[in-house]
C-alpha cells in the first residue's frame, strides 16, 4: 500500500523572491518546514507538543533540486511524505509543484532528530506523536 | 557638542533583494538591528549581557523613511546615533547611505525597552552598560 | 460611514521566530505585505497587474508599534484599512491581532507609491485598480 | 596539489536565530550564498558581471548536513571549495565552524548552472570568469 501523502498550498508572496525574479532558493527549504508545522496542526499538534516535553527537533541534514522556478504570486502545492520513521528521527520527503500548471518545481527531504533539550542527545519521539504519524510511513 | 555616531558598513546580498531588483524594505529593519549589534559589539558587550542578566529587548517601535532603493552588491553605510537614552528604553536613529555615492537611501528608528524575562515588565538598563551608552547621547 | 476593512489570517511559522521565542519585529512589516497581496487577491488583481503596465509600488514609509509578543503557533488576525487613497499613493493602515485571545499585538501603516519602472517618478494609480480600491477608502 | 580554498567569516545575527535559539537551518543556506558573493568579490567580480551578459546563476541542487547549532552571537568562519566546475556549471563545497571553537557546524554543497536569462537554457561561463575560478578548481 502506498503512504498517503500529505498536501498543503502557499500563494508566493513578494517577500519570497528575488532579484532574479523567482523564489529565493533557501525559501524552499522554509516552505518545506511551513508543510511539516501545517501536517503537525493537520493531525492535532505542534512544535510545541514535542518542546513542552522537553524536546527539540533539529534538522540534521537536508536536500533540494531546483527544477523549475516559482515566481510572484504563483500558488504552490507542497506534498510531504513520510519517507522514513523511527524511534528517534524521521525523513520527510517534499514536493512542491506549481499548482495550476502541475509542473515539479523542487522536490528534496528534510531529516530531523527527537533531542533532549537538555542533553542535546536524541531522545524517542513521543509515543502518542508516533502513533498519529505511522499511517503516513512506507 | 553633537552626538558621536557609530558607522558600519554592509554589502547588499542577494538573499536582500526582491523581485523589484532592490532590497526589500523589511531588510532594512533587519540592517538597523544589526547596526546596534555591532555597536554593542564596538562597546564590547552584546545582547547576550542582557539575556544573562533575566533582560529582554523588545523593540517597541520603529519606523523607516525609504527614499532612494538600494540594489544588489550596494555597499551600504548605516549611522546609528542614540537619539533617547533613558532608564528603561533607548531610541536609536539610523540613516542609511551609498557608501559609494554618499546618497542617503533611508532613514528611520528604533525605540527599544529593557524588559524583565520573566514579569515582561520594563525595567533599567544594567548600569555598567548605560555608562558605555552615555558618551553617545545627546 | 465607516471604511470596510479587509481581515486576513496568518499562523505564526517557526521561521517567523526569533531567539527571544516571539516573533521578530521585521517580520511585522512582511505580515503587513502578504495582507496587502491578499487583499489586492481579494479585489482580482495583483502588484503583476501594476508590474505588466510598468509600475513599481515601492514602498516610502513605515512604521510599527509592537504592543504584545506573538509566539510560535499563534494564529494571527491581521486588519488592513486604506488610511490614504490618492492619485499616486496609498497609505494603508494593519492592525495585528492574536485571533483567539482578540489582543492587539502591533499596529502600524505603510505608505505606497505608484513609480514607473522606468523613470523611478511617481506616477497615477491605473483607473482600474483605484476604482477596486475606493470601496475601502474613508 | 590539494584545492585553495576560500575563507570568509560571519557574525550571527538576532535575525538568524529561531525559537530553539539557534540558528534556522534555511539561513545555512544563505550562508552559502553570501560566502559565494565574497568569493567573487574577492576575485573581482559579482552576480552582476553575469547578468549584464544576459545570464543568471540558478541553484539546481542544493544540500548541508547540519552538526552543531550555531548561537546568537558566535563567529562563523565558511570555507568555499570549488567541488566541480564544468563548462556550464559549478559545484561549490561549503564548511562552516565555530571560529573560536574549530567545531564544524555544518558542511554542503550548492550546485549552479549558468543560464540565459532569455531562454532559460543552460549557457557557457564566460572565459573570463572561468580563468578566476580555476585555479580554486580540484
């Protein structure tokens, strides 16, 4: 079975580009983690489920290919995949596609880390968290 | 006798600019802010003399005159003068100059208060620091 | 009569925020820019239909006052009134408020020029557009 | 003989910094990036030699793996390596350390291709800037 995937949208605001015209390429790094905080609000929580226990969730690593550019005003339609979920880190995939014209813009991944706020060593994700997450992962 | 000014320079990035072809005016802002970190830095202390002390510096106003755009790889010169210095809060003025052509591009200020981190309450500035911001008044 | 004022919505994003855990002063001026592109959404037209008839709306002036901290997560209600509508600028006015609790986080204005992209000189509104607008003008 | 390398430093800024009191994992990205405009700087030249022969320099790839947070405050030192350089594109290397600590922070890449800002279609690197550019080249 598939994963399900999870889509959201963004119009391109003029603060989004560039002297080239087009969307600044470290945007696309923001709209990806815009998509992640709006699939957390999507299953009913926030960052800030996971800081009042005490954790953070650094990114560890991240990638993107630019493929296409979005300019001004176009509307985006990002869609995040579960792309690997475990105890103490998870790979989201993204996508993000010019939504009337379909066409793939970016598509890349972001890693994050459970981290003791404390410590600043990974730590397990919440048990509840990891229960609203799973029927998105392969 | 007038106020002594502090002068920095700034180089306009790429990630500055916006599809006008010249710095978005949100940055400006983000120039005066990073003006007076500089000038805490020449006065050898920084905000983190503040947070270390339970003290927060809230921006409470701000305002900006654009006049002239400043476009990609600009060399820019910000002059930061104390224009109030009081127990609780400081407004400092900026103006905003080509470095190269002298022209002023904009001008505009920062009124900020020392709050306390936990009350949120106003509150003074340390006392060490207000002697190293004196020379500056007017 | 009163002036209609167009409202929009914005959840506070994580980029958003600065180390303070609020959300950082410049990035009240860009709410107040993706209010005014929303709202230029709302009348049908966007800066592309100033832009294709070879006009800039550079900003002049801003100014914002910062009455109560938003946080990551919050979601805000951002108010835009046309303060000032006249034949080559407009001065909007943008109250921010959180939208649960109904306080007033920041208000502010911006003050607009209508400029060939040519010259750089102000120039008229288009006909088109200033009839949309007046609608909202006191 | 191994590559040249480089070097540029940065102060963390307030703007740089998030909630979790470090800096946002995009603004690496924009490290990179003003790293690249000092390293044309240095060479003597910028973006702009590009665009004025009608070509712009998109990013088609870009990636960082993020290993220790950078604070408010902390000294950055970035290390440019050119990585590859084509005939139509280049492979920029980036590390970035504490610079008091010697720590690595964070180390990626940034992948650009030369562009005809007419047909979008991938372009030669002008010979002159090519002659700059490789005696940095592996």
């Amino acid at each position: 079975m598939s994963p399900t995937a999870f889509k959201t949208s963004f119009r391109v605001s003029w603060t989004d580009t560039d002297a080239a015209q087009v969307v600044h390429f470290s945007n696309y790094f923001r709209f990806f983690e815009r998509t992640e905080e709006e699939f957390y609000g999507h299953l009913g929580f926030s960052f800030n489920d996971f800081t009042n226990k005490g954790i953070w969730l650094p990114r560890v690593e991240s990638f993107c290919q630019f493929k296409s550019p979005a300019k001004f005003n176009d509307l985006l339609e990002v869609e995040l995949t579960v792309e690997e979920l475990k105890e103490k880190s998870i790979k989201y995939g993204f996508k993000i596609f010019n939504k009337e014209s379909a066409v793939l813009l970016a598509n890349g991944y972001v890693v994050i880390v459970a981290a003791d706020k404390q410590t600043g060593k990974a730590t397990q994700i919440p048990k509840d968290i990891m229960e609203k997450l799973k029927p998105f992962s392969k």
